[in-house]
C-alpha cells in the first residue's frame, strides 16, 4: 500500500491522459507540498530568477471559469530558490518567495504568491509550479495551479513549449475542472543592478 500512496503523490512531467486523472495528481500532489517548508537560514545560494509565458488562444470546448478569462493571456513574476539544492532529480525543492500574476488585456486576473495563505510552490525534476490551494479540504477541493514542464535537469534557467494551467474549483455546487495550455514560458535570472562605479568606468570609456 505504501508503494501505491507514493506513486501517486508524485507528479508525472508527461501529458496526463485524462483531466480527472489531471487533477487528482495535482491535488495531491500540492496537499503534500503545502506542509513543505524551507527556512531560510539554511538556504546557501539563493538567486531570483523571472518567470513569463504566454497561454493558448482557446481553451477546450465546454471549459468556463478562469481558463476561458486567460485563453491568449499571459503569466509573469519573479521566483526564489536556493540554486544549490537544484537539479531536484528526487526530492521537491520548495521556493523561498514568489509571485506570478495571470493576465489577460493588461488585467491582472489571479496571482499566486507566497504572501497568500494556502500557496505553495517548488521545484521537482523538470517541473516548476505555483499554486493556490488555500481552499483544498476533504470536502472542498478547490485548486488553481501552474504547472511548466522544462528539460530534464532543469536549475532554474531555461524554456519551454510544455505546462498547463489548470483550474479546478467549486462554481456553486457544480464542480469545476479546467486546462488552460501553456504554449511557451521562460524562466531566466534576474538581471543583476549596474553599480554607481561601473557606470563612472563606462562614462569615462565614453568621454
């Protein structure tokens, strides 16, 4: 039994064949992660890295909820991890901060951030992902999550054709379980602040 629990707590970077199947990975998968910490005395190197990407034009017919607001929306924010503990080839790495904002026609229309209650976010093999499981219980199973799927190996720099958003969230009393698909995200550091004294050297190149 406990061979079969593991198996599915681990989340598959593979297209997954059926929606429901979609979103039981997710939620489990995120119900685990939300008891991850990482304190951040102990974290070695640290660096903030930008995330941004673009969704697909539509959503699949029948969808409704936030997938349908973000079809050819757009996601951006910035993420910070401890680089050293990368590639997380057998374990989740969690973020020390983020936030992501999903947009559509300049409008912010969720953000997921780690100065929200019930967010949480890590890195696992390939896979980068927020999410927003502040209402996830037994009885309520409300989930929003972003999910990138990058190259094997993956240090936090790199880009991707492959992720999801997936929404699957209570509408009243009808259950909600949506993908919106991800059809390019990039994640690459933070450019580092030019120094006072490096942009004296460059004037006095110029001069």
């Amino acid at each position: 039994m406990g061979k079969n629990i593991n198996s599915k707590l681990m989340l598959s970077a593979k297209p997954l064949k059926r929606l429901s199947q979609a979103t039981t990975t997710a939620a489990l998968g995120f119900a685990m992660l939300a008891a991850i910490g990482i304190d951040p005395a102990q974290a070695v190197n640290l660096k903030t890295l930008n995330i941004s990407g673009n969704f697909a034009p539509a959503t699949l017919d029948g969808s409704v909820g936030l997938p349908v607001n973000l079809a050819n929306g757009s996601f951006n924010g910035t993420y910070t991890v401890d680089v050293d503990q990368l590639p997380a080839s057998s374990s989740f790495v969690g973020l020390t901060s983020w936030t992501v904002n999903l947009v559509n026609n300049n409008t912010v229309l969720r953000t997921l951030s780690n100065s929200f209650a019930g967010n949480t976010a890590y890195i696992q093999e390939n896979i980068l992902a927020f999410a927003d499981a502040g209402l996830l219980t037994k009885q309520n199973h409300d989930l929003y999550s972003l999910e990138l799927y990058f190259d094997r190996n993956f240090t936090g720099i790199g880009s991707t054709n492959d992720g999801k958003f997936l929404d699957n969230s209570n509408l009243g009393s009808v259950q909600n379980s949506d993908i919106t698909a991800v059809i390019f995200a990039k994640s690459e550091p933070v450019p580092e602040p030019q120094t006072f004294a490096g942009t004296v050297v460059v004037a006095t190149i110029c001069l």
